[in-house]
C-alpha cells in the first residue's frame, strides 16, 4: 500500500464547502481511478490535512496522469475556487499497518 499525506488551505473561514468538495472527490478517486480512500482531519490550530491510500505508487501516479472529465472536472475547477494549492507532505509505501479498521 502507498499513502499520500496533504495540507490544504481553504481560502475561506468557513471551510465548509472546502470539505464537501473534497468529501465528494475523494469518493469520485475511490470509484473511478483505484483510490482506497482518505481521511481529513483538522489540526489544533485550524490547519486540514489529509491522508490518501492507494494500493501502490503507480496507481497514484496514473490518476495525475489522467485528465479530468464530467463531474470530477467540475469539481477540480470548484476546488481551485476553495483553495490555494495543496502540498504534499510526505509520500511513501507503508512498511507496517496496526490501523485499526473502524477504531476511533
């Protein structure tokens, strides 16, 4: 398994429709371009950061390579409308996993 880890900078206070779009995303990437999720979670001082799951680096890599259509191409030109760029803060192969499936 391959995960990506984000930060991302709503340009609005109320990150609201920041956290839709990129709810609604990440499930477009998880049905059509292999994706195995993600979380989102908000840091102490307001910051989101995410973490993505695919099943190796290539399968990442292919979804930068294809080019948006339909709804996913509206929903990348919407999130360019929410947010500055996102940065990639680490990426790498998982080496052990003690993730608890549906543990809090």
């Amino acid at each position: 398994m391959f995960c990506v880890a984000y930060r991302f900078h709503p340009l609005e206070e109320d990150d609201t429709a920041f956290i839709a779009c990129w709810k609604e995303m990440t499930q477009l990437i998880e049905s059509e371009l292999g994706g195995l999720g993600s979380r989102l979670h908000r840091t102490e001082d307001g910051d989101l950061y995410a973490y993505a799951q695919w099943p190796d680096r290539a399968s990442w890599e292919r979804m930068w390579e294809t080019e948006d259509s339909g709804r996913m191409a509206e929903l990348t030109e919407y999130w360019r409308e929410l947010a500055g760029p996102s940065e990639i803060v680490f990426a790498g192969d998982v080496v052990e996993d003690l993730h608890v499936p549906g543990g809090a």
